[in-house]
C-alpha cells in the first residue's frame, strides 16, 4: 500500500509539473511573439505606420480583454460544473467586443490617424481573440492544462504570425493587419476541436454578469498595473520617462513571471478549496521574495539587460519596481479566488487605487521618478491589503 501510495504521489506530481511547465512555456511563447510584432515593425515600416502598428496593438489588447473574462468565467463555471456548455454567451460577448470596435471605427481612424480598413481588420481580430475564450475556458476548467497550454500557443500563433509574415513579406500595415486577421479568424474552430468533450447541456450555461464580473477584474488588473508606466510617460521629462519605462520591465516581470501558479489553481479555487488559495499565494510570494532578492543584488545588471548600458545607474530603484510587480501579483491570485468564489464586484478595491493614484500623482506629488515609484509601491501594497480584506471578508 505504501508502494503504491508513493508511486500515486510520484505520478501526481509530475502530472503537475508538466501541466505547469506546459503553460509556463505557452505563456513565455506568447510574450515572446507580441514583443516580435513591433520589433520587425520598426524594420519593416516606416515611422508613420509604425506608430499606427503600435497604436493598433494597444487597441488590441484592450478590446480583448473582454475574451479573458470570458475564459476565466467559464472555467469556473466549468470547474463548478463538469462538462457545462458556457451558453450563447461566447458569441454574444465577441460580436459584441467586434460591433464596438466597428461602430467606433469612423470616429477612431481620423482621431488615430489610422486607416479605416485597419479599424475594420482590428473587429475581425477581436472577434476571434475574444471568442477564444469559450475554448481555453473551458479547458482551463477541466484541468486539462496540457492542451490550454496547446490552445494557447495556437491562440498567440493565430493572433501574430499572419502579422508577422505580413511585416516580413513588405505588404505594409493594411496587408500585415489583414493576414492577421485572415489567421486570426482560423483560431477559433480549431480550438473548438481541440477543446470537444462530452458536455451537459441540462445545465445552466455561463450568465452575462459572470463575464461581465471577470472582465471588469480583467481589465482593472491591467489599469492599476500600468497607470504609472502611463503618468510617467506624462508627468516626467523625457529621459526620466525612458528610465521609468526600462524600470517597469522589471515591474511587468515580478506581476506576470508567478502567473502560470494562478492559472493552474483557478479550478480548484472555483470548487472553494481553501488550501489552493493557501499555496497559491506562497508560490506567488516566494516567487516575488526571490526577484525583489536578486533585483537588489544585481539591479544595475537588471536595468542593463532590460535598457541598456546608459541605465545602470538606476539600478538602486530596481528593489522597489521589483516589489511593486510582486505586490500585484498577489493581488491578481486573490482576485481571480473572488471571481472563482462568485464575488460581486471584486474589481472595486482595484479602481479606487487606481483612480486615487491617478490623481495624487496629478496634482500632489511632485513630478520626478523617485515620487511616482514610490507612489506606484505605496498603491499596490494598498490594493493588495483591501483585495485582502474583501477577500477573507467573503471567505
């Protein structure tokens, strides 16, 4: 018995080792294709249509949000009942996320200075971005995390490859956005294939609120993160504005390095198990003690490799953007265990920060990088400690 005790153990755990490696790699594969695009787009276009690329990248990711909450609602739907359709709601929500994008389009390009066919591209895209989420959710649901790592890989190849070899072949920006939105548009069916299952289709699918509550965390998650990367961007002289984004590199890796722990607990966060969330957060923080440690020790070799040589000299602030990515790593674990436990609003707490950041560093604090860090740090120990709160209130 105790033999095949431990080899059950032994076979569980490297179940999940290699469930965590597999999405640990689909997720660095994905960052590493969205930071290719601008790259061959700074080479293969000129300056005009690569602020364009640029600005439509942006739109991209914030259009697309939506396509996140949906995946994470229906994966908690999904882990909350097994085999779950999610519903009609896949494609309400991505014809809704595309219809905007349209009926914005004649006020977004004159005011964008971008084309109108790449507007009308970009709502084809984000058709097929968000109705990815059905899929992935519930995969991600199931636990089958092998094939969501699977489905992400197709998911970023789909989103940038057509993209990329548009840039690669000099079709310029309307041609690049078109093949992209041509293999963008294949995504979806074959991760329907990939992600068929015996389903249930007695029970109650995915609800609007559900998606609605998940994409407002979703996308309060990516304005508190990101708010001072853009007030500094505004409130600072130019060169202190580059140094404040090398900086933010370090920030953007403590938040997203642990994320593949969140990902992988969300399931069992969904069925109310107290010990995910336990260990959730523990790897979440040893993982942001070690980068916080080596930022300290190496930060000058940190804001080399993220900048350059001229912006060692930063390197005494890397601890603090280092800690600061860490702090809303732990908030996302706890957001995403309020979305799971049926929270009604827990993207709350996220928009007062935000907002009240926003606003002190306006018109209180003085303008400088060390003010605006250091207010950064100080809003997300504050977020972290009210998501905190709200979170062992509901528990």
């Amino acid at each position: 018995m105790d033999r095949q005790g431990g080899r059950g153990r032994t076979a569980l755990a490297t179940r999940a080792g290699l469930s965590g490696a597999s999405v640990a790699i689909a997720s660095f594969g994905t960052s590493a294709l969205g930071y290719l695009v601008p790259l061959i787009g700074a080479r293969r276009l000129e300056a005009a249509d690569l602020g364009a690329l640029a600005t439509v990248l942006a739109m991209a990711a914030i259009v697309s949000v939506p396509g996140t909450g949906l995946q994470i609602a229906v994966a908690v739907h999904r882990a909350r009942s097994p085999g779950a359709a999610a519903g009609r709601i896949a494609w309400l929500t991505a014809t809704l996320c595309a219809g905007v994008v349209v009926a914005l389009s004649p006020v977004a390009s004159p005011l964008l200075d971008l084309p109108l066919p790449v507007t009308l591209l970009l709502a084809a895209q984000t058709f097929a971005i968000v109705l990815a989420g059905r899929p992935l959710g519930e995969l991600q649901g199931d636990a089958r995390f092998v094939r969501l790592a699977a489905g992400m890989a197709i998911l970023a190849a789909g989103r940038y490859l057509g993209l990329t070899a548009g840039l690669l072949l000099n079709l310029g920006l309307t041609g690049a956005m078109l093949l992209g939105a041509a293999t963008a548009l294949l995504v979806p069916p074959v991760l329907a294939l990939l992600a068929r299952s015996p389903g249930a289709p007695g029970r109650p699918g995915v609800t609007a609120r559900q998606v609605l509550t998940a994409g407002s965390a979703t996308l309060a998650m990516l304005f508190v993160s990101y708010a001072d990367l853009l007030l500094a961007r505004h409130l600072l002289p130019a060169a202190d504005s580059g140094g404040y984004a090398v900086g933010t590199v370090l920030t953007k890796g403590a938040l997203w390095a642990p994320q593949v722990v969140t990902v992988l607990a969300l399931p069992r966060l969904a069925q109310g198990s107290r010990r995910a969330l336990a260990v959730a957060a523990a790897l979440v923080t040893a993982s942001g003690t070690i980068l916080v440690a080596a930022s300290a020790l190496f930060g000058p070799l940190a804001f080399s490799l993220a900048g350059g040589p001229s912006y060692a000299g930063l390197g005494r602030y890397a601890p603090v953007f280092a800690a600061t990515g860490a702090l809303y790593a732990l908030v996302f674990v706890l957001v995403n265990a309020q979305v799971a436990a049926g929270v009604r609003w827990p993207s709350a707490p996220l928009w007062a920060t935000g907002v009240a950041f926003v606003a002190v560093a306006e018109w209180l604090l003085p303008h400088t990088l060390p003010a605006v860090m250091g207010a950064a740090a100080v809003t997300a120990a504050t977020a972290l400690a009210l998501t905190a709160a709200t979170t062992f209130r509901s528990a």
